[in-house]
C-alpha cells in the first residue's frame, strides 16, 4: 500500500515537471518568436510581418479571427439556449411556428452587412499586392527538381540555391533551411517577382514577406513585396508537393544594406556572371560549382 501511494506520488512529480517544462517552453519560444523571420519550434501565431503587405495581411487575419470568434461564440450560446428552452419536458406540446419574417430579414440582413464589413480590407488588400505598383528592382525565380534558380535581368547574373547537406551545417547555419546561394537584396527595396518553372509545379513561398506564387512551366506569374530597412534573413519553402524532394528546397532571402548589397553585387558579377569571358575577366569553373577568377 505504502509503495503504491509513493509510486503514485512519483508519477504525479513526473506528470508535474513534464507540463512545468512544456508551459515554459511554449512561453520561451512565443518570446522569441517576435524577432522570427523562420518557423519555430512550438510556433503557434503568423510569422512576424516585414513589409506594408505583410503586415496588411496580418492585420486582416486577425479582424478576420475576431469576427469568425464572435459568430461561432453567438451561434454556441444560440445552440444551448435552444437546446434548453425547447427541450422535451416543459414543452410536450411543440410550437407548430414555421415562419417569422422579422428573424427571416436579420438572418438575411446580418451576414450581408458582415461579408460587407469584410470586403472592404480584403479588396484593398487584394489591390495593394496587385503588381503593376512601381519597384526598384526584378527578380526572375525558377523553380526546378529540386531547387531554385535565381536571375536579375538588370544585371546580368544568374545562379542556383541548393540545400546545405546537413553534414555541411555551420554552427548558425538551421537545418532544413539554410542554402548554399540566398538570394540576396537590398534592405528598404520594392521588388518584383517573375517566377516561372523548369518542369512540375513548386510554390515560391516566403511566409514573413508575404509571398506565396506557383512557378509553372511555360507561364510566368508577377508578385511584389517590400523589404524593409534592417539586415537580417527571410526563411522560406516550397510549400507544393514537387516530388520525392518537395522537403529539399527551401528559399533564404537576405536583405543588406546597401553598401554591403553592392560590395555582394561586385563579387557576384565575377562568381555568377554570364559575360564571355575575355583577357580582363577570365572565369574558371571548378568541382563543386566553385569559381574563380584567373589572373
């Protein structure tokens, strides 16, 4: 008898440490989940927003959680109070009503004026990610089996973002998300979005700058956001199902300043460019897509 009530005790110690840890996990990570720009362990709300469409629509998610609360709280205690004041025993003799015109107009009239009420930030919404908004800068996205292919037409590089393996991982390098080329952009920029595929359909999705766009073959799809001012890493994934790999392709934007954006510029142009080569810019080609430049 002791022993039970001890190993009872015990398993209600356990029980206790175990929901301690996990409550303070959950508040550690919803604590740290503010200065997120990549999914997070126990994550429950939208990635932080960065960028006027980001933070639109995160607004209108949360407006839109408010009013699906309220009916489905009004349509739970309309449930209950039927439930109770029709039942059976003070009514054995049932109400024989089948129409009521004033309830008829507000359960027309209502919804209308809700959905109204709705329309207004979700078409605004729907105007402001519309592309032909002026931008500083475009990029073309292709999706392949199974990685991305980044291009910027205005300055003639291209190049593709693999994986890193996860025996390649650095000590700040995050598994499962972290390439070997990001594409790289300027801080505080507008930019356009040109993404196309090479074969299935893949899904170019960045979910803290809003963006989320299928790349098909043979059809190119427009989409722009703003990167705000700040270095930091946007952390994404292709969240359509491509094949035996769809997990193997995720998407780093980073955002640099713009003197570090330059000095990126001016070394990508040699490690990335589509030039002939010629006497002044010889470029080599060696195992492991490493470049470099031969004097």
């Amino acid at each position: 008898m002791i022993r039970n009530f001890q190993a009872l005790i015990f398993s209600w110690k356990d029980k206790i440490n175990i929901a301690f840890v996990g409550v303070s996990s959950f508040i550690f990570f919803m604590a740290n989940s503010a200065s997120a720009s990549e999914p997070k362990p126990w994550q429950m709300d939208l990635q932080e927003p960065a960028g006027i469409i980001a933070t639109k629509a995160t607004d209108l998610h949360n407006f839109l959680l408010v009013v699906i609360t309220l009916i489905s709280v009004f349509v739970l205690g309309l449930l209950v109070y039927v439930c109770i004041k029709f039942r059976e025993k003070p009514n054995v003799k049932p109400s024989k009503t089948s129409h009521n015109t004033l309830i008829e107009v507000i359960w027309t009239v209502v919804p209308v004026l809700i959905l109204v009420v709705i329309a207004i930030p979700s078409f605004k919404l729907l105007y402001l990610t519309e592309a032909d908004k002026p931008v500083d800068m475009v990029v073309k996205v292709s999706g392949a089996q199974w990685y991305w292919n980044y291009q910027y037409p205005d300055e003639d590089i291209a190049f593709d973002s693999y994986i890193i393996a996860e025996a390649d991982l650095k000590e700040d390098q995050k598994r499962m998300l972290d390439v070997d080329n990001p594409l790289v952009v300027p801080e505080g920029t507008k930019i356009k979005f040109l993404i196309t595929g090479n074969d299935v359909m893949h899904s170019f999705f960045v979910p803290s700058l809003a963006l989320q766009v299928y790349s098909i073959a043979g059809r190119v799809n427009e989409i722009w956001t703003e990167v705000p001012m700040g270095k930091k890493k946007y952390y994404g994934q292709c969240n359509q199902i491509c094949g035996v790999n769809h997990a193997y392709m995720p998407i780093v934007i980073q955002a640099l300043p713009k003197d570090e954006y330059q000095q990126w510029l001016k070394e990508a142009k040699v490690k990335f460019a589509n030039t002939k080569q010629s006497d002044f810019n010889k470029i080599a080609l060696l195992d492991k897509k490493d470049i470099k430049e031969i004097k």
